[in-house]
C-alpha cells in the first residue's frame, strides 16, 4: 500500500510532500504554476496547499509514474 509519510509544506516554489514508491520514500515538490492550473482546470478558487489537498490522488499518482522512471535523489519536480 502507497502512502504519504510526512506532512505537506508549502514553500516558496510550491508544495513538498513525500510519497513511497516501490518500498522507498520520495520526496516531491509541485509547483506553484502547476497548483495554479490544476486549480483553474478544477473550476475552484482556492490557496496552494488546499489546491494540493483537494488534488492529492491525483498528483500522488503523477508523482509515482514520474519516481518509477527517475534516479533516486533531490526532490522530483511536478
């Protein structure tokens, strides 16, 4: 089973938030422009983190397919 482990925090660039993926926790960042879309495409008006919280299986989803092609290290960008 899939879950986040640490908390989300907002920062200056967007969201980071951690996800397991293949029995490994990773780390994510989404950015502000990206929360921005997905906000406009949702048809709301909300701030980022609750923007990424209504969105949450959506980019964790993302965030797994990008992991499973990318090399273990810094954050990986959404």
């Amino acid at each position: 089973m899939k879950k986040a482990y640490k908390e989300p925090g907002l920062t200056t660039e967007g969201v980071v938030f951690s996800v397991e993926v293949d029995s490994v926790e990773r780390e994510f960042l989404i950015l502000k422009s990206a929360l921005t879309y997905l906000c406009k495409l949702q048809g709301f008006t909300m701030d980022f983190m609750n923007t990424y919280r209504a969105c949450e299986a959506r980019i964790h989803s993302v965030a797994r397919r990008l992991a499973a092609g990318a090399p273990r290290g810094a954050p990986l960008v959404l």
